[in-house]
C-alpha cells in the first residue's frame, strides 16, 4: 500500500481529477491484473492500447486510473491522473510505489546487440563468487541470490522491473546486472531505475522489424548512456564503430574496453582453443574456460565493470578464470564414442553468426567438418533472413536451414526466404528440412567422427513458438537424445 501522493512525486502531471488523498493496493498496466484499490496505468502500445480497457480496470477494482487521454465517461469514485506519456509515468511511479529500490542497490545495465547475456551472467556469477548476494534479470533467467524465477523478456516491463529490484533488497541483495533491451529503453521501461554503471557491447542490425531503421536503432541505444548520472560510469566497447558515439553526450565517467587499440581496459588474446582462452587481461595472463574471441570482449566487459565497482583485479580475474557463462551461449556437448561436439548458440543476427563461425573455423583442426543448422525468426526482421543463409553456407561445410520459431509466419515462406541469398554453388551444400527436430537428426546422422555441429539460434530457449502456442523444444535435450542413439 502507498499514498497516491508519494506514488506521484516527482512525476509530470497534466492534472488530477477526483480525491487525492486516496490509498493504492497495486499497480498495473494489465486490466485483467486490477483488484481493489490498484492503479491502472493506461499504455498505447505496440498492438494493444490501454486506454480501451480502463472500464475494464475500474470494473475490475481499480480506483485509480493513469492516462493519457482522459475517457469520455468519468466515474465519480474514480481518481484520474492525466500524464503526457503514460509509459514514462509507469517507471517513475512503480519506482515510488516500492520505494525507489534501485537507489539502495548498485544496478548494473548491459546494453548492445550481442553479449548482454553473457555479460549479465557473468557478473551475476562473479559477484556471487567473490561473497555478494546478487540480483539478475536476463533473457535467459532472473536471479534474487540463488531463487532462480522464469523469464519471458530480456528486460520486464516497468512494474515488474521496479518489483523484482524491491524483491532483490528485501533478500539483502547488494548488487543487479541487468540486461537493457532497445525495447526496453524506447518504451521506458527502465524509467525510475538508478544505474551506477552502464556497458555498450556492440551493435549490429537487429530488430528492425521495430526500430524500422539502424539509425534509429543506434539512437535508442545511445539513450541509455544519455541518461546516465554524472555518479555512473558508461564502459564502451570502443572497438566497434559505435562504441564512441555511445559516450558523446554522457555525463558519466567514461571508460572503454578494447583488444585491438588503446582503452582504459586493454585485453590481448594469446592463444585461442576449443578448451579455452589464454589472455592478457591489464598485463596479467590469465586462463579462462570461455571460448572465442567474442567472449574475449565479453570477459573484458565483465573485468571492467568488477573493477569500476571496487573489486581486486587479481582476485577477480582468479574468479573468472572458472565460469562458464550464459546457458545456451557457445553451450557445448560432446557424443561419448565418436567425440561429435555439438555448439548450440544464441546467434540469431548475421553477424552474431558469423561471430560463432569464425570462431569455431579458427579452432577446428583439419578434417573436422562444421556443419551448422539455422532457422529465422518469424515475424521479425525479415531482411536479415538470405544474409544468414548466406552467411552460413559461406563458412561451413554443410548447411540445414530449418524453422526457428516461426510464430504467425509460414515457415515454408521464412525459408523460401533464406533461402534467395544462396548463389548456385551455395545451394549444393545446403538441406532444407523445416521439421527442426528432423534437421537436428540429419545433422547427427550426416556427422563423422570429430566432426562439429553449430546449433543457431535459439540457444537457451526451451520452446518453439507455432501460430501464438508454444511447444516445447529444447537443442540441447534434442541433440543428448540423438547423441545417446548414436552411442549405442
């Protein structure tokens, strides 16, 4: 419970109409969620406005009504509070509501295309390591210390976000790594959160099935390191291309990770192996169990934010060396006679693909074959779909394309799709079977001895969404299946 006026402070307010002096049970942005006393904060968003539902919210109990526009019809008993932007208001005021929870923590927010995940995790794991009690909210998994809760965004919405940090507190939580998606920073979702720190990865073309435009997926992005407090400090990746125009408007002390020019953290990869990374983390050698050059830039996020925050270098650089990362990044799984190593990544991005390849390409010794199984999306990005076919038939041996998830979409069109970025001699490496489970056994059954599989795409997820139902699917479960037959 809190007062409607303690829920308000601070926040822009077109006016109020009804009693003031009124107490709030709950917050919501969902009408079905309205019980006695809540507030309902009418959203317009993507596909569903909530300013259709606000008889709804009040039929449902809600005594208080936050909008944009006001309805035609006012109730009597009904307080409405008119704002300018109802998405805006719901951060700050689920931010009041449970006591502005982020200002007791130390709330860490990972940003880019690829790697937050990783980089969440990470951090999640180290800081539990070195003795903190640790909050994460991830793609893969949120985290209250060692309560694991489901996840269904990489970043909640607002009141969620807002009861997940005061949840955190309650566990005497110190610290929370969180991924921050472009959604999450159009739509506000992390309004009334007090970030500390802020970390750029890296960008490339992704979501422009919402962004509509890379440019504005960049400005979205830069959004977040805008807003940081002049207290925080914004770590770049400043070997990509944009990693310095993340910095250009900040007030936050700026920092950046690099291996390949001058940075305030500096990394050298000294060798590079299917068992691991050698690497010169601040002059100090160190061995790690990740693979690949592009979990190099991850450790060297990870090692630039544990130090930002305090932590010793050595003893977190001792920490780091045994972690493992993100479920469903670069996860490995080997079949006991033949020695097949299966890869089952994330990579849903043309250049998160390429990422993986190169570096399974860089480790594979002669003879091992790579074979790599990939789907799309449905109902996003539609003009990535021939790059990762392409993509994939360029730097493997044998190419799968299967469905992914093809939500409302025609699998048999996503492929048609992926399909038109083939050249003719391409086309002769490549299977098509839309039965991702089948492409998953043809890739075993195809593979020889040594031979290594590269699973893309859906990497943690335990599903396969079909015309809005899920179904479960899981690589990982799969391919341990078809591992185990083959071992008999």
């Amino acid at each position: 419970m809190a007062t409607l006026n303690n829920i308000v402070s601070q926040v822009q307010l077109l006016q109020i109409i009804g009693k003031e002096s009124v107490e709030v049970s709950s917050l919501c942005i969902d009408s079905r969620k309205a019980t006695s006393g809540a507030m309902f904060i009418a959203i317009k968003g993507t596909g569903v406005d909530g300013h259709e539902y606000i008889s709804v919210a009040i039929a449902n109990g809600a005594t208080v009504i936050v909008c944009e526009r006001l309805p035609e019809e006012l109730h009597q008993d009904i307080t409405y509070i008119q704002v300018a932007q109802s998405a805006l208001a719901a951060g700050l005021m689920a931010a009041n509501f449970y006591g502005n929870p982020s200002k007791k923590l130390k709330v860490v927010g990972i940003t880019g295309t690829n790697g937050k995940t990783t980089v969440a995790t990470l951090l999640y794991q180290l800081f539990e390591k070195l003795q903190y009690k640790v909050g994460l909210i991830s793609t893969v998994q949120n985290h209250i210390h060692d309560k694991v809760l489901s996840a269904t965004h990489t970043t909640p919405d607002a009141i969620s976000i807002q009861a997940l940090l005061a949840a955190m507190l309650d566990a005497g939580c110190s610290h929370v790594f969180m991924e921050v998606s472009s959604h999450a920073i159009h739509q506000h979702r992390i309004a009334g959160i007090h970030f500390v720190g802020g970390v750029f990865t890296n960008i490339t073309h992704d979501h422009l099935d919402y962004h509509k435009t890379f440019d504005e997926y960049i400005r979205v992005k830069k959004l977040f390191f805008d807003h940081l407090p002049a207290k925080a400090f914004a770590l770049t990746n400043i070997d990509d291309k944009r990693g310095a125009v993340m910095l250009q408007n900040t007030i936050a002390a700026k920092h950046t990770y690099s291996l390949r020019t001058p940075a305030s953290i500096k990394g050298k990869v000294l060798e590079n192996h299917l068992s691991g990374l050698i690497m010169m983390v601040d002059h100090q050698e160190t061995h790690f169990r990740m693979i690949g050059t592009f979990n190099a830039y991850n450790l060297l996020a990870v090692y630039g934010v544990a130090t930002l925050l305090g932590e010793d270098k050595m003893e977190v650089l001792a920490a780091l060396s045994n972690l493992q990362g993100a479920p469903g990044r670069f996860e490995t799984l080997t079949s006991v006679q033949e020695k097949i190593i299966a890869i089952v990544d994330y990579a849903h991005t043309p250049d998160a693909l390429i990422n993986v390849l190169a570096t399974i390409n860089q480790l594979r010794v002669d003879g091992q074959q790579l074979i790599t199984v990939v789907g799309c999306g449905g109902d996003r990005d539609v003009a990535k779909r021939p790059v990762m076919a392409e993509v994939a038939a360029e730097h493997s041996d044998k190419v799968i394309l299967t469905s992914d998830n093809p939500r409302s979409e025609d699998p048999e069109e996503i492929l048609n799709q992926m399909e038109a970025g083939l050249s003719l001699t391409q086309k002769r490496k490549v299977l098509r079977i839309t039965d991702r489970r089948e492409a998953l056994k043809t890739a075993c059954a195809l593979a020889q001895a040594n031979d290594i599989l590269l699973i893309a795409g859906k990497g943690h997820e335990t599903y396969q969404e079909i015309n809005g139902v899920k179904h479960h699917f899981d690589d990982r479960e799969t391919i341990r299946e078809f591992f185990e037959l083959l071992n008999r």
